[in-house]
C-alpha cells in the first residue's frame, strides 16, 4: 500500500468498531443512575457503581490487551476477543434496565461492564495492527469521528425510544453494537505476518511489560504515560464538574447548560479528522503540544469567565484543541512501544486514562468541598495537570514514522 493512498474506506468501516462501542455509553449513562435512583439509592452510591467500568478498566483492558497480543487463531488475534465479549455485553446491556431491584441492576451493570472491557483494548488495537506509523494519526482522526457519531446518534435516539419504555433505548445500542462490531469481524482482516513475535510474546505479561516501560533506558515509554495521566485528570475533571460551573457560579440552568456542553463533544468530533492530518503534516508530538498549550490558556481564562459567551468561547476551543491532544495520543504510544506489542501498550494507555477517570473528578470534588463550594478551583486544578503534561511531552523523543511500502 502506498502512503498517498489513505486506504478510507477500511479505516471507516474499522470506524464502526469504535461507532459501537461509543454508542452504548450515553445510553447508560443517561438512564442507569434514574434506576438506581429510583431504587432508592444515595447519590454518592449511585456514583460509585457508575464508575465501576472504570476502576474494572484498569485492570482487565490492560490485561486482555497483552493477551490479545498473544491469541493466535484463524479469525486473528483480536476478533475472538470481540466474537465473545460484544454479544456478551450486549445481552446483559439489555437486562440493565428489565431488573426491578437494585441488586439485579447491579449485577447487569457488573457483568456489563466486565464484558465491554474485554473487546474494547482489542478492537482498539486493530488500530496499530493494520496501519504503519505514519498512517495512524489520520486514521484515529475518522475512528474518533465514527466514535463521536456514535455517541450523537446515542443522544438522538435514545430520548425518543425511552418514551416507549425503559428497554428500547437499551435495546438499539445492543443491537446497533452487535451490528457495529460484526462489520468490523466480517469486513476488516486482520494480518497474520506475527508469526515471528510469539517467540518474544511468549513469556509477555501486562506487569512485566509495565516494569519495562518504568526500567527502560529510554524513558519515553514511561513520559508519555505520564503525560496522558496528566491530562486526562486535567480534562476529566472538567468535563465532570463544568455543568456545575456553569449552574452555580454563572446561574445558568441545566438544560441550557446542557446543549452548551456538547458544543465542547460537537468541535472534538468535527476536528477529530483534521488533527490526525495535522499531526501526519507536522508531527505527532509537535501537533500535541499545541493541544496541550491551548488547553493550559483556557484553563486559566476560565478563571475569568463571567458570563455565557465567555463560556462558550472555552468550550468550544476546547473541543478543538483537546482533538489535537486525544486523537493523536494513542498513535504516540505505539510508536514508542512498538510494532510487536500493539494490545499490550493499549492496555497501559488504558490504565493511565482510567486512573485519571476516577481520580480526577474525585479530587476535584473535595476541592470544591474544602473551598466552599469555589467551582472555579477546577481550572487551576487543571491548568496544573496540563501543565504537567506539557512538562513530560517536552521530555518525550518522537519516533519519525516511517512511511508504508508498496
């Protein structure tokens, strides 16, 4: 394949597998702390089972990430993970909302969230499988695009199916998953050129490649992860506390705050593609740095904003620049990893971003709390995190992609 020839439609139609995965997430976002809710739980008890998929994340996704690199079968190595985990999912997915007591939801949640954890490193891997270096940034640009998709067509459905009742919006994201990801296993081949890594694979392990990204002579293994710690805790805890910003501090109601918040999800899906092309112009590290400077000024110009459009101002850079950081991130760390340990550096890149998923916001939270209810302490809680990020990029030696051959 030559490199002036971006192969479009397989990376669109590996976009579903992503597409999928997206779809099912707003839908059990939106719906499953009303049940719970309902029930009879406390807030903080519902907050806590809704970040059971993150707490289970850091530990299976790298783990199966690193024994997806190890499968050997005649579909592949990455699509018997997903032959066994998406029906999975999306047969207990359905069950969330049919239970009537909490502790069946709870098991459906659980079961659920166990079984989208062990497709999600693979199908993502596929990314690093099937694309040389220099290809990736532009094809994590449309993966991201089709994600972003998924998660708008989530919104737009799924409000209007929940007024038939509590399982159909459940009940099109199993489908439309199941649909996805089975798109991906009968149209996207997997290569079979890996022959020659079982060798090094064989006694692979996800803490042992761990200890060799800390050990490692070259240090940027260790620094990108570091990085994308930093700013995923910067950029979560944002995205998790901004609404109540904006509802407390600017007196703007939810529901306005609401359409005004996916302006910032609307701009990372439209500038998704175009960062990818930036960063294969530019360089992937030189393209994140931009992201990472741009969301530092706008974490402190939120400590000015005093009024809607100054708001809106921030969300929608944000949206841009943090496409410029996320949608390039990935390809990153597989250029420093390696070709031969694809699904394993996809676990640790999922390790670092669900360790900033649950710490972020929490910490943020007690902020909040010991400030007296001073929401603006977010964005210097960020600004530091992204600041830190920057710290470590700057640190990070860039691989030069090489271009495919014929």
């Amino acid at each position: 394949m030559n490199d002036s020839k971006f192969p479009y439609t397989r990376t669109f139609l590996l976009g579903f597998g992503f597409f999928g995965i997206s779809l099912i997430w707003p839908i059990f976002n939106n719906y499953v702390p009303i049940f719970l809710k309902e029930l009879g739980l406390s807030a903080t008890a519902v907050g806590f089972v809704m970040t059971w998929d993150n707490y289970l994340n850091m530990f299976v996704q790298p783990i199966v990430g690193e024994r997806s690199d190890q499968t050997r079968t005649r579909l592949g190595r990455r699509k018997p993970w997903m032959l066994v985990g998406a029906p999975l999912a999306a047969l207990f997915f359905v069950m969330i909302p049919a239970m009537r007591t909490v502790m069946g939801i709870m098991l459906a949640v659980l079961v659920t969230n166990v079984c989208m954890a062990l497709f999600r490193s693979p199908t993502v891997a596929l990314l690093g499988d099937l694309y040389p270096s220099k290809q990736r940034s532009t094809a994590n640009g449309i993966i991201n695009l089709m994600g972003g998709l998924g998660a708008i067509l989530a919104f737009l459905v799924g409000g209007t199916l929940y007024k038939m009742g509590r399982i159909p919006p459940f009940a099109f994201g199993a489908l439309v998953m199941v649909v996805a990801i089975g798109l991906v296993i009968l149209f996207i081949r997997e290569p079979q050129d890996y022959a020659e890594q079982a060798a090094s694979d064989e006694k692979g392990a996800f803490l042992d490649h761990l200890r060799q990204v800390v050990n490692a002579s070259d240090r940027s293994g260790l620094l990108i992860l570091l990085a994308i710690l930093s700013w995923f805790i910067g950029y979560n805890a944002l995205e998790t506390w901004i609404s109540s910003f904006g509802k407390y501090t600017l007196g703007i109601n939810e529901g306005r705050m609401s359409i005004l918040t996916s302006g910032l999800a609307l701009t990372f899906v439209i500038f998704a593609l175009p960062s990818g092309l930036l960063a294969t112009r530019f360089g992937r590290r030189r393209v994140i740095l931009v992201g990472i400077a741009g969301l530092l000024v706008l974490f402190l110009y939120g400590l000015l904003i005093t009024n809607q459009a100054m708001l809106i101002v921030l969300l929608v850079l944000g949206g841009i620049f943090w496409a410029l950081i996320n949608v390039n991130s990935l390809p990153m760390v597989y250029d420093v990893g390696g070709d031969h340990n694809i699904g394993a550096f996809t676990g640790l890149y999922y390790l670092a971003s669900n360790i900033a998923a649950i710490a972020g916001p929490q910490v943020v939270g007690i902020l909040i709390d010991l400030t007296d209810q001073n929401y603006r302490i977010m964005f210097i809680f960020s600004a530091i995190f992204m600041a830190l990020a920057g710290l470590f990029m700057l640190r990070v030696g860039e691989k030069q992609p090489q271009p495919a051959t014929t």
